[in-house]
C-alpha cells in the first residue's frame, strides 16, 4: 500500500504538535476527507482513496505504533502520492496535525467514539448546512451557497429542476443520499458516493434535504 511504503524511513516527530486535538481532528476529517476514505470509527465510508482501517491493519498488528501511524498519516496529508486525487495540503498546520493524530487515534480501533468525541463531525451536525459541511459534500460536489467547487459528483446548484428527477424533488434528493445508486447522473461513475443512510438520522436527512432544495 502507497500509504505504508514509508513506514520504516519516516521520523516518529514529523507530526509537529505535541498535544493534538482528537475532537477537532475528527471533525475536520469527516468534513475533508470521509468523502473519500473509509474510517470505521469516523462513520465514514469514502472508496475513492484507501480503506484506512485496513491500510493499517498489519502495520498495527505487527506492533507499530500509534505514534509510527500517526506520522505517516501526516506525512500523506502534506505530499500525497504522485497521481493520488487527494490534493496536497488539504488540511495544513496543527489542523494536519490534529487530522493525523485522530486518525492514528481511530484506524483498526474497536468500539464507538465517547463523551466529546461521539459528538464531533456528523453526530453534532444538526442544520443542513453543518451537515453538509460534516458529510464532506464540498469535496465531491459544486453547490454555490456552500461554496462548494467539487468536481467529483454532479453540480447540487438547481436540483428541483433535474432531468434526473422522477416524482418529487424532496423524495429524488433523498434517495440520492440514501442509495446514491439508484439513479447515477449521466456523466458520472457509480459507487463513489457512500450511501448516508444508517449513518444520519432521519431528522439529518431532513434538514440536509431541505438545504440542498433552497429551503
């Protein structure tokens, strides 16, 4: 795995900052990169870049440490591999450095986040708007009262006029967060968006409906 290959040459301090914010972290990874990466502990489901409970798996089992992961994350952040759709720089300063250590915090580890960690990233998401800044929309999708320029997934701008809409906009917009699947914009691949549903509750799907359609 790309991820790994470093392993061995990189130094244990390349992650800066001794105190990292694992709250902080996970929010900021669900946001900027669960769109594309796996995480069971994060909730995310992202296929386009590597699985990161399984990239780290040997590695963990071999006995390399939380420390090791984490500078290896960090590195990755900062100089993805050449040809990688992961842009550098993604998350910079002590905001890598709180991604990373989440990361390594989370990567291959049991159980559920507890107290301020279960709260971070989409549990605490409750407007559309958090929502979808939490899902990590902006960075697969174009949605201009977002600010979102993605380019990985179709435009969000005018989805009540769709060509692809059949039946109401509220119920395309939510089978399209719930099974991506079901219906594929021409133009576009299938199974890279993760499907939401199991992982926002009703109420979310509701309110993140709500937002994408102008309400």
């Amino acid at each position: 795995m790309p991820l790994l290959a470093a392993i061995v040459a990189l130094p244990l301090g390349a992650c800066g900052r001794d105190e990292p914010d694992l709250t902080k972290g996970k929010a900021l990874f669900t946001q900027k990169c669960g769109s594309c990466h796996t995480l069971a502990r994060a909730g995310t489901q992202g296929t386009t870049g590597p699985n990161l409970d399984a990239a780290f798996r040997s590695a963990l089992a071999k006995g390399f440490s939380r420390k090791t992961v984490r500078g290896i994350v960090h590195r990755q952040i900062l100089h993805p591999r050449r040809g990688s759709v992961m842009p550098a720089g993604l998350v910079e300063g002590s905001e890598a450095n709180d991604v990373a250590a989440y990361v390594s915090y989370a990567a291959q580890r049991s159980g559920q986040d507890t107290v301020a960690l279960a709260q971070a990233g989409l549990a605490g998401a409750t407007t559309g708007e958090q929502i979808f800044t939490a899902a990590g929309c902006a960075g697969c999708h174009t949605f201009s009262k977002a600010g979102a320029t993605g380019k990985i997934g179709p435009s969000l701008n005018d989805l009540a006029n769709s060509s692809d809409v059949k039946g109401t906009p509220e119920g395309y917009v939510k089978q399209s967060i719930e099974v991506p699947n079901a219906v594929v914009v021409k133009g576009f691949s299938p199974g890279v968006m993760p499907a939401f549903k199991g992982k926002l509750t009703a109420k979310q799907i509701d309110a993140l409906v709500k937002y994408l359609l102008g309400g």
